[in-house]
C-alpha cells in the first residue's frame, strides 16, 4: 500500500507545486498551439525531479515509442501513449498535461475513485517516450 500512496502523493506535491501563488497553474507552461482549455499545463522539471532512476514503478529505458511519430494533438499523445500501457493494466479515464517549455507531454492513466495504481507516459514533441511512472 505504501508503495501505490507515496508515489501518488509526491505527484500530488509535484502538481500542486508547479503552481503560482494564487493557486492557479503558471500559463507559461500553456502550450500556445494547443488550446489551453482542452490540455492542462504542468511543469515536466517539477514532475521529473520527484523520480530516481531505479526505484519501483520508475522506468527509463526500453520503451516502445522510440521513431520520430510528431505529436500535434491531444488524441496523439494519447494514442502513442497507449503504445507504453502494460497490457495489463486496466484504466477508464486518461488524462493529458502538456509542458510547453520542455516540450513534453504526460498522459495519465488511471481508474477513477481509485487512489493509486495510474500510469504515466511521459513523451517528448517527437511522440518518443522519455520517462513512465507506474503506481501513480
């Protein structure tokens, strides 16, 4: 159990730190040819300083995405990103952030009213996986 809440809570403090100080989301992470309504911002810095290469659920190598696939949508990312999903894993809500700064896309994976047990892929422009997180 410890192993599926921390890592969701450090996603937690990740997300919520990414923020300004009135506790809105900084749009300089806002993509200005994405529509900002449709896809949430967040800060990949942020979100990737919170993993350490080896720990359980933290995976940096052996990905499938690994051609030149340019992400210029939403339903991109997503479609790349299911390449990345253990055939295992079951989920019934995914969700899309995008860091217009590093130019990287998160999509997360996740079963709703569930706490923990999500899976993120994180992609770069190119749509070739940089980072998955599993127990998020």
């Amino acid at each position: 159990m410890k192993r599926v809440i921390l890592p969701l809570i450090s996603l937690l403090v990740v997300l919520s730190a990414c923020t300004t100080p009135d506790n809105t989301v900084d749009k300089n992470t806002a993509s200005a040819q994405y529509n900002s309504d449709e896809i949430t911002p967040f800060s990949y810095s942020c979100a990737s300083s919170v993993y350490v290469v080896g720990d359980p659920g933290v995976i940096c190598e052996g990905f499938n995405n690994t051609m030149r696939s340019p992400i210029l949508s939403k339903d991109d990312a997503i479609d790349l990103a299911k390449n990345e999903v253990s055939a295992y894993f079951d989920y019934d809500t995914v969700a899309v952030y995008y860091d217009n700064v590093c130019e990287i896309w998160m999509v997360l994976f996740y079963t709703e009213h569930t706490i923990g047990g999500g899976q993120s892929v994180y992609l770069n422009a190119d749509g070739m996986t940089v980072l998955i997180v599993f127990g998020e």
